[in-house]
C-alpha cells in the first residue's frame, strides 16, 4: 500500500437538495451518478469513467436548523486519523467532529488555524485516483485556500502533510499566490483571502471539457456564475459559480 499521507483524496457536497445537486453537477461535470447503497445513509456516488471520484449527502438537520449553507469539503488521506488529529491541534487546528469509523474508513472533520475546514481520513487501500488523469474531465484538477494568514497557513501544512512550496505568482494588490506540492507535483495553491470573502476556505476546481460550454450547462441548469471566466498562467481556463441551492464550486478546462 502506498503512503497516501498529504494526498487528497476525496470531494464531497453536503446540501438540502441531495438528488437536484447531483442532477445538476451530472449535466455541468458529466460525472456518472450512483445510489452508495450505505444502510440508512443516502449517499449519491459521483464517478469520472471507472473512478469513483466525489460524493453528495443531505446536510445534517442540526447544521440545516442552524443555516448552514451548502458547501463542498475535501478529504486529505492520512496513515493514522488520530495521530493526525493530536498534531493538527498541536498546531493550532482544531476538531469540529470525530474521529469516527464511516464506510470504508475513518475520518475527522477539522479546521485548520485560519479557520479553512477540511476531512483527514484513512481508508482501506491507496485513496484517490492518479494525478495524470487531473487534466481529464470529471477529476479534480486543482486545489485553492483562501486564508487570513498565508504564511501561517503555508506552514501548519507543511507541516501536517508534508506539503512544500514551489513557484509564487505576484498578484500585485492581491499580494503573492503560493504554489504546493504534493509528493514533488503541484496540486494547488494557497493566497491571501480577497476582499468580500469573510472566511478562510478551500475551493476545488472540477476539470470540464470547456468553460464556456461549462458555462452554458450551468445557466441552462440553473446555477449561476460569480467570477469569471478567466485564462490563468499555464493557460488553462477557469470559472467560479453556485449551483441551484447556492454551494460555490469551480472549473477548469484546458481551453475556453
């Protein structure tokens, strides 16, 4: 079995409308939708190709009564969830839930200092799919924190995953946009959170055949673009938007 520690390997949407977000991000992604099957747990499989990739569950009626919005979380595999969970609060993490045994592994919900939320988890066997298929769509093909200290961030990673540093961009105003990596791969990067954004959070970017086809499909679908779209360094494509039931998500595609 591979050391997976540092590596993510799990999206999931928690919502109020579990069977219309799964319509709607099979139309926008193309991902293939399936029933768990979990005993008393509605869980709708997401999958791109043979692999699974994301998953949908209703939002928990607590957290409903008490407004939380709809949002997407990602899972970063771990060897040990609670030897994780001791050094993420060593670090000035802090445990929102957990750990607990759930199908196929176990898991703890967890902020980082900043206040960024996030899944550690360990499962049965090597978790996620290759980082060679990122740039196929229905994968995840980038990771991005917005947080209130990028330094601060940038090591309490380092040093709960392992992450390292590569390129930084200067964005001017917007201050710097640090590039991470994963096991000598970038798989996201980490800025200082922009004006209007209140909370430090993650955002995963779900890779599409196009953009602006991609944007076609959500309007026609019912969501909603806020930003974008927009070519980055690299040359890639990107475009920020709300499902129906208003949880932000993003893609990305190698053309417009």
């Amino acid at each position: 079995m591979a050391d997976n520690n540092g590596n993510f390997c799990w999206y999931e949407l928690m919502t109020g409308d579990p069977s219309g977000a799964a319509a709607f991000y099979a139309d926008v992604v193309g991902w293939q939708t399936a029933d768990a099957g979990y005993p008393g747990m509605p869980y709708t499989l997401l999958s791109a190709g043979q692999d699974r990739v994301a998953g949908i569950m209703a939002m928990p009626e607590p957290a409903r009564q008490a407004g939380m919005p709809p949002y997407w979380l990602g899972y970063v595999a771990v060897n040990d969830v609670d030897a994780s969970v001791a050094l993420l609060q060593a670090e000035g993490g802090s445990l929102v839930h957990g750990p607990s045994d759930i199908p196929l592994g176990r898991s703890a919900l967890a902020r980082d200092p900043q206040g960024a939320a996030f899944y550690l988890y360990k499962g049965m066997g090597d978790q996620g799919p290759p980082k060679a298929v990122e740039t196929e769509p229905g994968y995840v093909g980038w990771r991005e924190l917005y947080t209130s200290d990028l330094e601060a961030g940038s090591a309490f990673y380092a040093k709960l995953f392992g992450w390292t540093k590569t390129a930084a961009m200067d964005m001017g105003p917007m201050g710097s946009y640090q590039m991470f990596a994963h096991g000598g791969e970038d798989i996201g990067g980490m800025m200082t959170r922009p004006p209007g954004v209140t909370a430090s959070k993650w955002t995963y970017y779900f890779t599409v055949d196009s953009v602006a086809a991609a944007i076609a499909r959500i309007e026609h679908a019912g969501g909603a673009v806020t930003n974008g779209p927009h070519q980055v360094p690299g040359g890639q494509w990107i475009v920020q938007g709300q499902d129906p039931a208003a949880a932000p998500f993003a893609l990305v595609s190698r053309q417009a």
